[in-house]
C-alpha cells in the first residue's frame, strides 16, 4: 500500500479549510492571446532626400539666389526666400494640404516626361498681386476666388519663377521650361495618381509685410530617366573632372608633337629600286596642284596646299581630314 502523505485528520481540517474559505485555491493560468501581425506600408512615411538626389540640393540653392534677385527686381521691394522644407511624399497627400483658391502652375521640363507643379499659398497670392499693383503686399483679411485680371498677374509671376527655375537647373541637367495651365483648385490638378510618390520643395517667401510659401511638386517618375545625374556620386565625379581639366588643358597646349606633310607616294618593287641612281625620277600620285596630306603623329588630320612663306616651305591648311576620310 501506498505510503499516505497526510493522515485523516489533516485531510478533515483541510477540508473544513476549504468550505470556510480559509484556503485559497490557484486559478488555472489562462493561455495567452496570439500576437497578431499588421501590415505595414513602406510608402506611407515621407522618405527623406538623402544622397540619391543630391544635386537637386545645389540645382535649389542657386534657385533661391536667383529668384531673390529677380523677384526683389521685379516688385522694387526687399524680397527674403529661404527653402524651407524638402521631402517625397505621395501626390494625394500633397494636394490635400491646399484649399481653394489656391495658385497653381502646371508645367513641363523638356526633355522630362511628364509635367511638375508651382503651389502659392493663397494669403501669399493675394499680398504679391496687391505689390504688383503697387501696394504694401498687405494678404486680404478673408480669402476669397481671384478675379480673372489677379489670375493674369499671378500668371506672370509663375513665368517669372520658372524662368529662373529654368536657370537654377542648368547646373545639373539642361531642361526647357514651359508652362501650360493655370488652377485655383487643387481637385482639378491632376498630375499622377494620388498613390504615386513626389518630391516637394518649399520655399518660403518674405516681404516687410507679408509671407507665404511656394511649394515645387516634381513627380518622381518624371526625374527617374535622369536619377543617376542627380546623385551625389554624379556629382563628385563631375566636381573631380571639373578640376583637371583646366591643368589637362594646359598640359596638352604644351605637349609637342610630330607634324608631318606628306607631298605624295608612289607604289614600286624591289627591283625597281635597287636600280635608282643620282638623277632618276619618281613618278608620285600628286600634282602641284593638289592638296597634301597633313598627319599628326601619324594619324592624318588635315589638307594643305605646299608653298613658301618668308623663304620658308610652308602648308597652308585647307580643310580638316574626318576619322572615316583618313588613309
């Protein structure tokens, strides 16, 4: 028989423990809920601009310089633009943040697929239309829709950016601005889908008495074909050839060379030539008036017609030889 634990008055006690309450007994532990995995949209943060579009950095840097000369000329005003903010954001949200009336510029940059937009704010509209018209820039105290004369002004002003904005992007690509229509409301600007990413500048822009943003939205497919001149490795190789080339050049304009004017050749055989003596004549294929070849280390390069000049025997270069013409 098996040895007892307990005898039967400490199971009689323990059980009137228990009737009574005085023993607390252990809930069985319940099993934990399962860990429930979400999904999670890569697109959804705003990706920063890091090394991949470098040169955008300087292409808006010269953009601001630019645009602060031109646009402070223009209004006969002490104009301030600073950028602001720069981030990749997708287009639905982007437009999302504009209310109507607001200034909108749609544009193309040629050879660039696509168009890209101009966004100003409406409070800055209203202040730049009011210093065209030769005001302080004061922004009306209720945003209202714009007239169609201020439609015509801020149409002006877009050319006006984008002309410079035409300039700023010739330190990376060469591009052809052109604007094609003008908007007030942000429901009838339709770039990409709202799901496709795009690259926002802001661009603050600050009077005595007024101040706004502009906002540059470039699709990011439309800079794709042109991504790698845009990269901060681009850069630094063109930054690295920039620097030789003047000391290259200067090298090669001293680098001396052999130059050689061939008067003319004949074909013969062995024979024939063991026979030459003093006085014998060799037929060549040129005439005095045909052009000679000039050859430069070998390679020909030019014609020339032979002559004297000072009493020295001369060439004097006729036309330049092209590298499917050379013998």
């Amino acid at each position: 028989m098996a040895e007892q634990i307990l005898s039967q008055e400490e199971i009689d006690a323990l059980l009137n423990a228990m009737d009574k309450g005085e023993v607390q007994v252990e809930e069985a532990p319940q099993p934990k809920a399962k860990a429930e995995a979400r999904a999670y949209d890569l697109t959804s943060q705003s990706l920063t601009l890091r090394d991949q579009f470098d040169a955008l950095d300087e292409v808006y840097d010269k953009f601001v310089n630019l645009l602060n000369v031109g646009l402070s000329s223009a209004l006969q005003r002490a104009i301030e633009i600073k950028q602001v903010s720069k981030e990749i954001v997708k287009f639905g949200e982007f437009l999302h943040a504009f209310s109507n009336p607001t200034g909108f510029s749609i544009f193309n940059m040629e050879p660039l697929i696509g168009s890209a937009l101009l966004a100003v704010e409406p409070n800055l509209c209203f202040a730049l239309i009011d210093s065209m018209f030769g005001g302080v820039g004061r922004p009306l105290a209720k945003v209202r829709e714009f007239t169609q004369i201020e439609q015509r002004m801020l149409s002006k002003f877009y050319n006006d950016v984008l002309v410079e904005l035409e300039k700023a992007w010739q330190v990376a690509y060469p591009i052809k601005v052109q604007q094609k229509r003008t908007e007030t409301k942000p429901e009838f600007v339709n770039l990409v889908s709202p799901a496709d990413l795009v690259l926002i500048f802001v661009f603050s822009v600050a009077g005595e008495e007024f101040s706004g943003n502009i906002h540059i939205c470039t699709p990011f497919l439309m800079l794709e074909p042109v991504k790698d001149k845009l990269s901060s490795r681009y850069l630094r190789e063109k930054d690295r050839a920039h620097a030789f080339r003047n000391q290259l050049t200067v090298l090669l304009r001293d680098t001396r060379v052999n130059m050689v004017a061939e008067l003319g050749r004949t074909v013969s055989t062995i024979g024939r030539i063991l026979e030459l003596e003093i006085d014998d004549v060799i037929k060549i294929n040129t005439g005095p008036q045909d052009a000679v070849v000039v050859k430069v280390e070998g390679t020909p390069k030019y014609l020339g017609m032979p002559g004297t000049l000072k009493g020295n025997r001369a060439i004097q270069i006729s036309a330049l030889i092209k590298k499917d013409e050379g013998d």
